[in-house]
C-alpha cells in the first residue's frame, strides 16, 4: 500500500466523523508527516488527491481546508440517464456490452487515487432512445467503496442508479471535447467510422474518496445542457 494512503484515509474519516466539517483548516504538510512519519513530499500527495477531488481546496497563502461539498457541479447538472429519456417520454433501453474486473490503467488509477494495476470494476453500456443509441458509456470504478458494482444487471437499473445509492455523490469533476468516433464506437453508435463525437468525461467522488471515472460518448447531434445557478446582481 502506497504511504500516502493512511494520511488519505484518516483526512476522509475525520470529515466523515465530522471532526473537520467544510471550511475547517486540515493539518499542514509539515504536520501530516511529523504525525504519520513519512516525508513531507509524501504528505502533499495525499492532500492533493483529495483537492483533485473535490474534497479539500487550496488558498493561497492560508493553507488547505474542507472544500463545500455539492451534488451537482457548477457547469453540468447530473442527471440519470434512464430518468432523462423518461422525461421527454421516450423509451429507454440499455445494452451492457461488457462488465468486468481488469487492472486499472495508469492514467486512471491516478485520478481514482489507487494504484497502477489495482483491480477496479469496468463496464461498457450502450444507452438508447426510443431503440436509437444516444449513448456509450466506459466506466471504471472503485470496487473498494462499490463492492457489489459487477453483480448488478445494468439492462434493469443504470450506473447512476447503483453508485448513488452506495457512494452518495459529494463532488464532481467534467471534462468535454470533441473526439473522432474509433470503428468500436462508430459500430455501436451507428454512425460513421471518424464522425464527430461529444465525449464527456465524469469523475465522481463520495465522502470516502473518488468513486468512478466515466467516458460518455454521444453523436454529434447530441446536445449537452446544464444550469448555472446565478445569485442577484451577478455577472458572468
């Protein structure tokens, strides 16, 4: 087990006993590796995880605290997706093209704050609407905070559904870009080899760390909405 991993856990467990709440400075750099006896570079990873997360924030020049924790992030509000056809109502249906345990790439495991190779849950769910895919969703997940994530039947309830229900969301971090559809994903989306693609990815964080790294696929005539709650007399 990585060294910086008991710091991580100890600064979730104190928010979740509610020794620190939000706003409440976290113990220094300095402190965490007086207190844990690693180095002070060590000391820094943990607490950086945990502000990639969500879950602590920086300030400058006064230290590191807990961050406000929300549902929802400024940009994007996330919704399920099987609740959002249902609203405009569509029928929904899902197709679980692959569901299983494999050692977490680099890239990923350094934003879910595992180590490379950790086995993590992985699954890849083509969403329709109305038989019409709209949706691909590759999704890997943190099997220690979703333990039951490869025993569920994604044609009967979504992703969404399950990790809300066992990690409760308390932090969210989007990404959007315009991608080149692969002949994998141009096969499933039923549409060209090198269409346009909206490709969203989602990572989510509870209270006891990051949760999943989700990589949503859309065709271009997809259209991506969200608020942006303003208070009076504010300008953008």
């Amino acid at each position: 087990m990585s060294k910086f991993v008991p710091i991580r856990q100890w600064l979730l467990d104190s928010i979740d006993a509610g020794n620190l709440g939000p706003g409440d400075a976290v113990p220094s750099e300095n402190q965490l590796a007086e207190r844990f006896g690693v180095s002070r570079m060590t000391a820094r990873r943990a607490l950086t995880e945990l502000v990639d997360n969500g879950m602590l924030e920086r300030r400058q020049g006064q230290g590191t605290f807990v961050a406000e924790l929300k549902a929802q992030s400024a940009l994007l509000t996330i919704r399920n997706i099987a609740d959002e056809i249902a609203g405009r109502g569509h029928h929904y249906q899902a197709e679980v093209v692959s569901l299983k345990a494999l050692p977490c790439p680099a890239d990923v495991a350094k934003l879910l704050g595992l180590s490379p190779g950790s086995q993590v849950g992985y699954s890849k769910i083509l969403h329709a609407e109305n038989s019409a895919p709209i949706q691909l969703e590759e999704r890997y997940v943190n099997l220690e905070l979703a333990p039951a994530y490869l025993a569920q039947d994604f044609e009967q309830h979504t992703p969404h559904e399950y990790l809300s229900a066992v990690a409760p969301l308390t932090a969210a971090h989007h990404w959007v870009e315009a991608v080149a559809a692969d002949p994998a994903q141009a096969g499933l989306l039923d549409v060209a080899e090198h269409s346009p693609l909206l490709k969203l990815t989602r990572l989510t964080a509870s209270r006891q760390g990051a949760v999943s790294l989700a990589r949503l696929y859309h065709p271009s005539h997809y259209r991506l909405g969200g608020q942006i709650p303003m208070t009076l007399g504010e300008s953008l």
